[in-house]
C-alpha cells in the first residue's frame, strides 16, 4: 500500500481532472463499470461539470467511437476516441481477461503509442488487476515496481521480467512523480479509486464515497487470498517426485529428512536443487502445505485452532499462529472470520 505521506490530497489542482477509462474487447464489464460509477459518482448525483463538489470528469476511450463487445460478450459504449485526446489527467486500464495461453503482446500498438503519449504529457496511469499487462507494453514499467493478479503473476513475469512484481501487494504507486499506479486482484480496484479520489480530491471525499459504495480498503494485503501452488514443471524428475510425495505426507513428523532419505540424493544436493526447482527452501515448501491445509479447516470445519495445528504437523500451537499470521498476514482467528461461510448462507 502507499505511504500515508502519498494519501494525502495533492495540492489544489483544477476542478473535473479528466479520466480516461480505456475500453479494450479483453476488459472486464465488472471493474470497467465500477470504476466509471465510483470515480463519476458526484456527477451522476447531480452535481454540476467543473465544480469542486464534481472532482472528476469521466469519459469511457477507446480506438473509435461506438458499441464495443468486451470479454464477457455484452456491449460497451465508447464516448471518445483516442484520436480526438490530446491530454488526460488520467488513464486506467481496466482488468483484461487473460488466457490460458497468456497476454498476447503487440496487439493494440495505436493505444500502446497513445498511452505513452499520455504519460508524456503528464498524465498517471493506473492499471486495475490484469491491465498492467497492457500498459506494460509502453515500457514505462521497466525497472519500477507494480502488482498485477496473484493468478497472472507467472505469466507477467514471463512477458515483462524488467519489471519486479509484487501480486501480495494491494496497490503499487512508482515513477519519479507517483505517476505509475498499479492495482492487485480483483477488487482491489476500490483501493485505486479510493486512493486517486484521496490524492487529487481529499481525504474526506474519498470517506465519503467509502461509505456510499460500502467500499473498503484491502489493510491486510493479499496474502491471504493466496493459495499457494508449488512450482512442479520445472523439469527435475527427482524433485517433483519427492513434492508428489509432500502433497500427502506433510503432517508427518521431520518430512524434510524423510523426503531426503527417499531420495537418491545427498542431504546438500537434495536442498540445493529442490530450491532451484521450486524457488523455495524444501522447510518454506513443508510450512505452505501445511498452512494451506490450515486454512482450509479453518474455513470448513469447527475445529479448535489447537487441534488444527497438531493436524498439520504442530505441536507448538503457539509455533503454529505466529507461522500462520506470518505466511497469511492474519491470525487464525481473524482467518476463519473472514473466510468462513456465514450462518445465514449456508444450505
């Protein structure tokens, strides 16, 4: 999340900053909408253009005029052309919906020049979910930090190795004028929209709108959405099947040792190259199975979170929280509050 130094409103600026929200087939209706309703939400009551109580001024872009089917199949009206844009105050690209096969680059070269323009002119780009992957394709992103979907993260990093990723972070705010603004999974679009009407309107303002949209911000990060999905097509024949082993031994008592004594390998060569292959240490790779394992009964079953620990393989239930917050971000407890199915919707 940004510095609270970086939420706090910017010095006055004109009223009714234009936002270009970029409409492309990949996006996503849900966060496209969204964001045009929350960052519009002053003129859509009523307010009138270019006054302070209307902060912003929202127009849906894309490469030419007219109804646009996006990803899901419904239709979209773009309000403005690129062509006809010569500056913006904003731009967001909204979540593009990737395939199995990954982002293919290279595919909208006149909005990739466009958004470069843009930044040139002194706009801030935002990104929400998966629309970093279009915006990284200007290259204003080499060498700076951002965030992206947890369930894209591989592919990104695959497609844009310059720039370091973070998908456990709700909101990356880079560039040497915090123009650079890129949102994690999902919803955490809510933070970038709070947090641009907290930077250019005020901190009030964007209370304001928290509370109309029931919008909240995402404190404890994205460790806890994660699951965790151990690296398995790395090649190593040996390694994965000691991990094919793991995904149903890890309660057991020393399962490193056993895992190594399983093995052909040296006590040395075997960590070494389970590392290697997995990017983690075989003791970090036991500790998210089990914690994983965890989560999963903290969210299903009843169960004491004592009786959880020794279950996955601790008998120090106290090892087992400060492990559990560690890795998830949130105490057991807290986990199991927000996860669990509520009374009132369960069958």
């Amino acid at each position: 999340m940004p510095s609270r130094s970086s939420l706090a409103p910017s010095p006055a600026r004109p009223a009714g900053l234009h936002i270009s929200l970029l409409a492309v087939p990949d996006a996503a209706l849900s966060t496209l909408a969204g964001i045009y309703d929350v960052m519009n939400v002053r003129a859509l009551r009523g307010s009138p253009a270019g006054t302070a109580s209307q902060p912003f001024r929202v127009d849906i872009v894309g490469e030419s005029v007219g109804p646009l089917d996006l990803a899901s199949g419904v239709p979209i009206q773009v309000q403005r052309s690129i062509d006809g844009i010569e500056a913006s105050d904003i731009v967001i690209v909204p979540s593009l919906f990737v395939s199995g096969a990954g982002w293919q680059s290279g595919r909208y070269p006149r909005l990739v020049a466009w958004l470069q323009r843009m930044h040139e002119s002194g706009a801030l780009l935002c990104s929400a979910c998966s629309g970093i992957f279009l915006l990284a394709e200007t290259g204003l992103f080499d060498g700076k930090d951002a965030t992206v979907h947890f369930g894209y993260a591989r592919q990104f990093a695959a497609a844009h190795p310059a720039v370091t990723i973070h998908p456990e972070r709700v909101l990356v705010v880079a560039g040497p004028r915090e123009e650079l603004v890129s949102s994690g999974a999902s919803t955490t679009w809510h933070d970038m929209a709070l947090y641009l009407i907290a930077r250019y309107a005020g901190a009030t303002e964007a209370q304001e709108v928290a509370r109309l949209y029931a919008l909240q911000w995402h404190h404890d990060g994205l460790a806890p959405y994660i699951s965790f999905d151990g690296k398995i097509d790395h090649g190593d024949a040996e390694i994965e099947g000691a991990q094919r082993w793991l995904t149903t031994h890890f309660p057991v008592a020393n399962p490193v040792e056993e895992m190594i004594k399983r093995s052909r390998l040296a006590e040395r060569t075997f960590k070494r190259r389970f590392t290697a292959a997995t990017g983690i240490a075989p003791i970090a790779y036991v500790q998210r199975l089990r914690i994983e394992d965890a989560k999963r009964r903290l969210e299903r079953t009843d169960a004491p979170v004592d009786d959880i620990s020794w279950r996955v393989g601790y008998e120090d239930a106290a090892f087992f929280r400060r492990l559990f917050k560690r890795i998830t971000g949130l105490a057991p407890g807290a986990y199991r509050k927000r996860f669990r199915i509520p009374e009132f919707a369960r069958p």
